[in-house]
C-alpha cells in the first residue's frame, strides 16, 4: 500500500504537478483522479487542486463524461516546442535528404502543436511543387498526413481529449472528418493501413503518405512525408514511397532513443 505524502513547503506543489503530468504521459490513457492520487501518494484533496490548476492552464483535461483526466492541449504544446528546438532538426535533416534523395519528392518533417501540426524541415526536391508546408507553417491536423499519422499514433483517451466534440475539427472545402466517430475510423484506417495518406485536401492534385517518428515510450514526436503530384504516381511507385518513408521514420526514432542506425542505401 502507497503512504501519502502530504503536500508541505518541504516538497513544493511545482514538484508534485510534474509528478502528476509524468503519471499521465506514462500511463497513456487518462485517469480518475482517485487513481492519481494513489498513485502518487498523494492525498485526494492536494490532488484534485492540482488537477484543476492544471486544467485551468490547459496542461490537463478534464473528461467529465468519464471523470478522468488526461493530458491538454498545453502539453502537447509545450512537447512541441522542444521539438521544434534544434536537437530535433539537425538529427532529421540528414534523414530528410537522403529521402529527398531516394524519392525525387519533396519531404517534411512535422510536429503536433495542439490541434494543429506545425512544420519545421521542408527539404524540396529539384523541379518539386512549392507546398504551402514551409517552415512555420501550421496547419489543422486532421487534414495532413503528417497530423493523421501522429494522431493515429496517439491513445484513444488523448485524441478525445484534443477533439471532445465536433466543433473542434476544422474542415476545408468540404475535406476531412466532420464529427469524432468520422475522425476515430479515419484514424483506425491508418493503423489499418500502417501510415497515412492526404490526397488533395491541402493543395489539389498534390497527394502526401506519411509515418510518425516515435520515441521511448512510444509517443509520437513528429511525422515524416513525402508530397507528390497525383498523376505522376501509380500505385506500385507509392508504395516504394511509402516503404522509404516508413524507413525515414524508423531511422529517426532510432536516433530519438540514441540507437544510431546506418542510412539505408541503394
């Protein structure tokens, strides 16, 4: 059995509200509080303030229909924002070359920034369409590969927490998902699949694959792809494309977990 610890100037109240978003991030699924607390060993009453000011700041959110709670918008921001720092763009620029190199289409690299996905490399091939996914660019999530294959990539409780109910799914000329049962099977098609395709709903007649990079726990850190004109890819071509985007994501989860892998070559 757990003792509680109580919550004392000793052991500052910052301490224990990182405590409590670790436990989420590592549990995945969101949680009662009362299931917190035990696990944390701290009392009921310290738990719930914390869980409110946590929610109060968007870095908890509060599934009343459930009573659990789970990790908010604000978090997944604040993950962003490190990955959008440099360790992440000089190990992913090289990977992205050489799939620049290895596809002949231009390939990004994409971040989660709440609902949206934001883009930090954009490696153009010669002669590649100009995307409107440059750098610093953000876009809603469900209408991207890149956001698909994150959000696919994510638990059940968590996707329900960043889209509770249809007014937070964007739709662009009548693409994308229009309410959370359309965005739950889209996204089991792409685990279905093994990565995730947007075709048109950006830019017309441009079609994109992509796979998510994951790190040690198995959270999706960012998403790899490749665009490409729709009329210059049969069926055979993607898949040789998807195959080299899948190995551009292996590749840099490998380095994420410190396990250098060797480019692949030929």
């Amino acid at each position: 059995m757990t003792r509680e610890r109580p919550v004392s100037s000793s052991v500052p109240a910052a301490g224990h509200a990182l405590d409590v978003l670790e436990l989420l991030a590592r549990r995945g699924e969101p949680l009662p509080a009362a299931t917190v607390a035990r696990e944390l060993g701290l009392p009921r009453s310290s738990t719930y303030h914390l869980l409110g000011v946590l929610r109060d700041r968007g870095y908890v959110s509060h599934l009343e229909g459930e009573r659990r709670y789970g990790l908010g918008v604000a978090a997944y921001e604040l993950g962003s924002a490190y990955q959008r720092q440099a360790p992440l763009q000089r190990i992913a620029r090289g990977a992205l070359d050489r799939l620049v190199d290895a596809t002949g289409h231009n390939a990004h690299l994409a971040v989660l920034h709440g609902r949206d996905v934001l883009y930090v490399i954009e490696q153009r091939a010669p002669q590649g369409p100009v995307l409107v996914s440059d750098v610093g660019v953000r876009l809603p999530a469900t209408l991207t590969a890149t956001g698909l294959a994150m959000l696919a990539a994510l638990p059940p409780g968590q996707v329900r927490a960043l889209f509770p109910h249809a007014d937070t799914l964007v739709q662009r000329d009548g693409h994308g998902p229009s309410t959370t049962t359309a965005l739950r099977s889209l996204l089991q098609s792409v685990r279905g699949r093994g990565y995730a395709v947007e075709d048109g709903h950006i830019t017309s007649g441009l079609r994109s694959v992509a796979q998510s990079v994951l790190d040690h726990s198995g959270h999706p850190v960012a998403a790899v792809a490749v665009t490409f004109r729709i009329e210059a890819v049969d069926e055979v071509e993607e898949a040789r494309l998807v195959s080299e985007v899948g190995a551009a994501a292996e590749d840099l989860s490998a380095r994420l977990r410190g396990q250098v892998r060797p480019p692949r070559r030929g």
